[in-house]
C-alpha cells in the first residue's frame, strides 16, 4: 500500500503525542526525584485559613474538622456561607463546640453582588484575615495534621509569593469516582507537570493556594476576579506577574466528589474545558497534539498494517502506563492506581470527545445557571440569582 505525502504527514503528527508523553515523564522525574520530607520546616508565621461556601458538599463536618486538627502553633478559619447554607452553618456551629481551643470566625455573605459569588466571599475573607499569610481552599477539601506545615514550608522564602499542591478523590466508590481518579493522575496532572517544567507555575489550583495578603491585595484583590471564571488559575498568574515564584509543591490533599454520577462528571469535566477554551485558548488547541490514543487510531486508519498497529498502540499503552506509575504511584504515591490501569483509554477517549464537544459549546452551566464567557467574564445567559 503506497502512501501519499498526506499520508505521511499524519503519520508523523500520530507520533507528537509520544513525544509529549516523554516530556511529562522527564517532567515528573525532575518534579518527584527529590522527595518531600514529612516534617514540613521550623517556618510557622501565623496563618488565616479562609473557607467559602455554598451549600453543603458530602462529609462537610469532616471537611472542616480536618482543618481543625492542624499539627500547628497559631491559625484562624474563617468561614463565609450565605443566609441559607443551613447544614453548612450547623456544621460550622458543632466545630466551635468540639473544637472550643481553635478561633473559628463565620461570616454571612459577601456583602457584593456578583456571578462568581465564591470569588465574591473571598474577596470579603481577604480583607476581615487577621494574618498575612493566607491558605485558600474549597468546602470539598479534608487535609491531614501535617498540612498547615507542609504548604507553609516553601514560603520561608521571601522569593516565593503563592503555593498550591494536588489533590486526590479521599474514596473510589463507584465508576465515575474511578474514571475521575484515573483522569486526574494520568492526564491533568501531567500536562500541570509539563507546564511547570516549561514555563513555571503561573497558576493555582482551587483545593489549596496559599498566598501572601499582600500580593492578593496587589493584584487588585479578588473583587478583580469575581465575575471571571477559572479564578483559582488567574490567582497565581496574577501574583507572578507580580515577580513571585508560585510553587507546586509535590503534596496531595483529600477531596469529597461534589458530583452524584457520570452525567454530573461529564458536565463538570465540560464546563472545565469549555472555560480552558476561553482563558488559554491556544494552549487548548494545542491539547490535540497530547492525544495517543485518536491518533493512533488515525495512524491506523492510514496504514492498516500489524506493524504499524503494533508500534503506535504499543507505544501509546507503554508511554501512558508509564506516565501514570510515574506520577501517580511514585510521585503521588497512590500505589492502587495501576489496577485500573483498563481505565486509562476509557479516560483518554472520554477526554478526547471533551476536547471536541468545547468548540459546539458557547456558554457554560454553573451554579444552576447558565453564562456565556465574553472578553473574560462571566455574563449570564438567564437570570440566576447572584448574589447571598
């Protein structure tokens, strides 16, 4: 079978996601081969712990109480709910009382008007902290003791102005929890580590962002911030482009998964990538050339032979098996993850029709609203209510 020049261009663009794949391996060697110590350090300026909430997640008196059994000389958590997160408030209620030792601080409302009412609430947690250093996370996160000392470590120096760290489902239950997991350490979290190894880590992710008062407050503080989506991203770019180093520390903390089935994953996963479209939308396009598996497919289509099967589809299920030991069992240290290994071209595909399905999607569903994202920000398609 003779093939044309078309042919062979796509045989060759089949062969750029090995590459990548090859990247994120080096790129997660050079991120795990020194490892954390378990100790964190002797750095332990006191910290304000801030926690934004909307409704109730799963397990959220657990959530909160983990923050409470910090291994750690001097905190504060402030909580700030709406007028209605009746559980969430009660939740925060029975802390005070089980824990009376901590300063528990609860706010009602952000006092503003705004889409992004998490960001807006944040904006109010940011000015009513008491300390200068701040540790940002979501209502789904549950930390062990060693956590406050562990993510405070990096920031003894002066140089470094922000921090964040991974996060992993605290259970698997069912098979969206798996296919999550699966996503998670074999796919995202290996083009973070390629995007740290290129260019330095100019963003944050939600589950934990510690950060200076005074560089949030530099960038013009989180009332910048509350009408755009994707907030937890721009809080470390916008304290890099303050000349700051943002850390990706190698730490894994716990999460609760806030979705009840496949469908809610899907629709998460989707307005995920529907927002990456609209804030690094050339890094988005680029996401087609990290995509084993459609082009080994492709590759095959072109030239259905044994050995060009075997080598492209060899090659995919070697790289991306080894991508996943490398970040998620030996970097992570998630050591079960492999036996659902079957779980990684599920993944990929799923990813794969994610990736196509954000161009057909003009607006994004969120907080049981639905927006359009222009110039940025979040404009209400309907008229959901926005404000505590």
């Amino acid at each position: 079978m003779l093939l044309t020049a078309t042919g062979y261009v796509f045989l060759g663009l089949a062969v750029l996601p090995f590459i990548y794949y090859l990247l994120a391996l080096y790129s997660s060697w050079r991120m795990f081969r020194k490892k954390a110590t378990a100790q964190g350090s002797d750095f332990t300026p006191p910290v304000s712990i801030l926690k934004p909430v909307r409704g109730a997640d799963p397990e959220v008196y657990e959530n909160f109480a983990s923050f409470c059994r910090q291994d750690y000389p001097d905190y504060e958590i402030l909580f700030c709910v709406g007028p209605d997160d009746e559980q969430a408030i009660g939740a925060i209620e029975q802390l005070k009382r089980d824990f009376p030792a901590r300063r528990i601080g609860l706010l009602f409302g952000s006092r503003r008007r705004a889409v992004n009412d998490k960001v807006a609430k944040l904006g109010r947690l940011v000015t009513e902290a008491q300390h200068e250093y701040l540790a940002i996370s979501d209502s789904d996160v549950r930390v062990a003791p060693d956590y406050l000392r562990r993510v405070m470590a990096p920031l003894a120096d002066a140089h470094v102005g922000g921090l964040t760290c991974f996060y992993g489902s605290i259970r698997d239950e069912t098979f969206a929890d798996r296919l999550q997991t699966m996503g998670m350490f074999s796919d995202f979290y290996a083009g973070i580590i390629v995007a740290r190894q290129l260019d330095g880590v100019k963003f944050a992710l939600g589950q934990t962002i510690v950060a200076r008062k005074s560089l949030i407050t530099g960038f013009g503080g989180y009332q910048r911030l509350e009408n755009r989506p994707g907030d937890d991203l721009l809080t470390g770019r916008l304290i890099s482009e303050q000349g700051y180093e943002v850390k990706l520390l190698p730490y894994t903390v716990s999460t609760v998964s806030d979705y009840r089935s496949l469908r809610e994953l899907l629709q998460k996963r989707l307005r995920w990538i529907v927002v990456m479209r609209h804030m690094r939308p050339w890094g988005h396009l680029g996401l087609l050339l990290t995509q084993g598996l459609p082009w080994s497919i492709v590759a095959i289509a072109i030239r259905p032979t044994m050995a060009v099967a075997l080598s492209y589809l060899g090659a995919y299920c070697v790289l991306r098996l080894a991508m996943t030991w490398s970040i998620g069992v030996w970097g992570l240290r998630r050591p079960g993850l492999l036996k659902e290994a079957v779980l990684i071209p599920v993944w990929d595909a799923v990813a794969c029709l994610l990736w196509v399905a954000s161009f057909l999607r003009n607006s994004v569903r969120w907080r049981g609203g639905e927006y359009y994202i222009r110039d940025g920000e979040l404009v209400p398609a309907t008229s959901p209510s926005t404000g505590d």
